[in-house]
C-alpha cells in the first residue's frame, strides 16, 4: 500500500471501490457463513426465533432451502 506522500501522483490508479471478490463463495460456503453469524447473533437472545432470522438472511443472500435443508440449518444454529 503506498502512505500518502505518493496519493495523487499522475497516472496513479485510484480505487474509488471496495475491490471484489476474486473467488465469490458458492451457495454452500454461503450457508455455512449465514449459519455460522446467525449462531453468533442468537446467543443470548432467547426471545428471537431463529427460524424467521434465518429465513431473512437465506432471502436477503438469494438462497432458498428445502424443508429439510432447513431443519438442518436449524440444527446447527442450536449446535
């Protein structure tokens, strides 16, 4: 990374963007990270259904699970 004395300098490239992924995960490296936060977001809150944040997060990444798929989602959050 260079310090900001060299920012600007002609001809630089300037990132204006988050850089993108070069490997985007695939639906199940997706699953297991949406699991692995819902686990983590749940604890200590008793309250909260985990079957309707899970529902979210899976609608919001653009994931749909079975019936059963999802019972085992489930499973592991309560892990």
């Amino acid at each position: 990374m260079s310090d900001a004395q060299d920012a600007g300098r002609a001809g630089d490239a300037v990132q204006a963007e988050p850089a993108m992924s070069v490997n985007p995960a695939d639906a199940g490296q997706k699953l297991d990270g949406i699991i692995a936060q819902t686990r983590a977001d749940l604890q200590g809150h008793d309250g909260v259904d985990p079957r309707n944040v899970l529902a979210q997060r899976l609608t919001d990444a653009g994931l749909s699970l079975s019936d059963d798929e999802m019972a085992a989602a489930l499973a592991r959050i309560e892990e």
